[in-house]
C-alpha cells in the first residue's frame, strides 16, 4: 500500500449550527485531490477536530470521504486515541467502511512508558488487516514515540508508515534503521524539504489546503534531482507554512487554516469549542498570507 508523498490532514466542514456539513465536505474532497493534488486524505485527523467529534460522525465522515474520493485518492482514517480499546474498535470501524489504512496518534494526556507505547501500537495494528501509520506528535499528546520504540513498530507487518512530527534528527534515526518497506513524513510543513532531504518520504500536511500544488512541484522536484528549484518552490512556500500556525501569534490548527479556506471561497464554517475562530487580527493576517 502506498499513501503517496501529499497527504492532506483535512478539516471537517461544519455549517452555522456546527454540525457536519456534507455538501462542502464533499466540494472539499473534490478540490483537494483535483487542485490541490493530494494522493490521500486523512479524515477525523487532528486537524478535522477529531477530539469533538462523536463517533457516530466519525464513522459517516470515513464512509462518505471513501465514497467521494471513489478511487481518486487513498482515505486515512484517524482512528488513535489513549484509550486501546477504543482504537481498535474505531480502526475496525475504519475497515468496515472501507478506509484504505488508519492514523494512530500516540495515547496523548495518560503518558504511557515506551513499553506501553509499543504494545498500544502493536494491539490495534493485529486487530486489523488495514495499513498502519503511526503519528508522533509530542507537543500535543505529552508523550514521544522514541525512534526506537518505532523501530521495533516497524517491523510489525501492517505498520507501515510515520508521521513524524518531533525533529529532523528523529527522521533521520527512523530513517536510517526501518526497513526499506517502512517510510516516514513528516507532520511539520516547515520541515517537508529537509525531511526529505535526510530521507523522508513526504508530507502529512495542513498547508496543503491551500498550497498542494505547490508542495507537489516542491517533492516532485527534489525527488527528480531538481534540488535548486525545490529549495526555492521551498522558499515561496515557507511564509505560508509558518503563517498558518502563527497569525501573528501561534493558534491551535485549525483554526487559521479554517479561516484561510474561508477566505478563498470554500465555505467550511467554523470550529468547535473549546477552540474559537480568527479573530479580526488574525483573518487579516490570514488574508495578506494567501494573497
């Protein structure tokens, strides 16, 4: 199974009543792989506000972006939680709705040891047939997914990928010791060129919502041998890559990208509490960013 290098983490449209919007949602996934040109989408992700979303919404969301995307692209299904067996009834919903692999996020908030990082990861991985990536995002969930710890992951057949959002020296440790059917993106947009560089794959993006294809000439380019224009497609981008999770300020994701997406037309409403949308600094922030 191959997810392919732009992976888009997309939001979930919400209407004014903050409820699923399903004609924008799918104008969204239409637009993500027809402009934006993702070779998959991760749904119910951290960026889709997966921690307020009810189950139930999580599963029609997987059956509906599967339908839509109708072959187009690969669906991810953000299955992960802190709860083991939690996850794996989630990621077995995700099989049963047709997803072509899952996203488990490390068990944020209870801080597991690297052992129970390991065997979490190892429990949902046997309970399905679907292709695993695993996600390490420490500044969220309070815990670090060590480059060993996903190095004995990797060799379970269906782990297959990392999102790797703790540092390029992570990467390269990763990298340097999985097997070769094992691939890391990385999870920080800023970083897509250099992850690459020292042997990522690609990119679990945000900022792809807005610049895909952009960052698709960007990998296209480099992984061709076209260094020099990547690192300056790199250069165009980087503003934007930045911009979205500082406007000025830092802001939780999703909320700029959110905003952004509004800004050009794409109606996808706006977040859930306890997050709270753009204010007027930030929307204009936001508006200058993306031109």
């Amino acid at each position: 199974m191959s997810f392919g290098r732009l992976i888009t983490a997309m939001v979930t449209p919400f209407n004014e009543q903050l409820e699923i919007d399903w004609n924008v949602t799918g104008r969204l996934i239409d637009y993500l792989i027809e402009e934006q040109k993702s070779d998959s989408l991760v749904v119910c992700g951290t960026t889709g506000e997966s921690p307020t979303l009810s189950e139930e919404e999580k599963e029609a969301l997987f059956r509906f972006a599967v339908e839509r995307a109708a072959g187009r692209c690969k669906i991810i299904a953000g299955t992960g939680s802190n709860d083991t067996r939690h996850s794996i009834h989630l990621t077995r919903i995700a099989e049963q709705s047709g997803a072509d692999g899952v996203l488990l996020v490390a068990p944020y908030y209870n801080k597991p040891s690297q052992e129970g990082l390991y065997r979490h990861f190892k429990a949902v991985a046997e309970s399905t047939s679907l292709p695993v990536m695993l996600y390490n995002v420490p500044g969220r969930t309070g815990v670090s997914i060590s480059a060993e710890t996903t190095l004995r992951l990797a060799q379970i057949p269906n782990i297959v990928a990392t999102k790797e959002c703790a540092s390029v020296e992570q990467i390269t440790e990763i990298v340097s010791g999985a097997p070769e059917s094992f691939v890391v993106y990385s999870g920080d947009d800023a970083i897509t060129l250099p992850a690459l560089a020292v042997g990522g794959y690609g990119i679990v993006s945000v900022a792809s919502h807005i610049i895909g294809a952009d960052m698709k000439r960007l990998i296209e380019a480099y992984t061709e041998g076209r260094t020099a224009e990547a690192a300056q497609i790199n250069a165009r981008c980087y503003p934007v890559f930045k911009g979205l999770f500082h406007c000025p300020h830092p802001v939780p994701n999703p909320v700029a990208v959110k905003a952004a997406l509004r800004l050009k037309g794409l109606p996808v409403g706006g977040v859930r509490l306890p997050l709270v949308d753009a204010n007027e600094q930030e929307t204009a922030f936001i508006r200058n960013l993306i031109g």
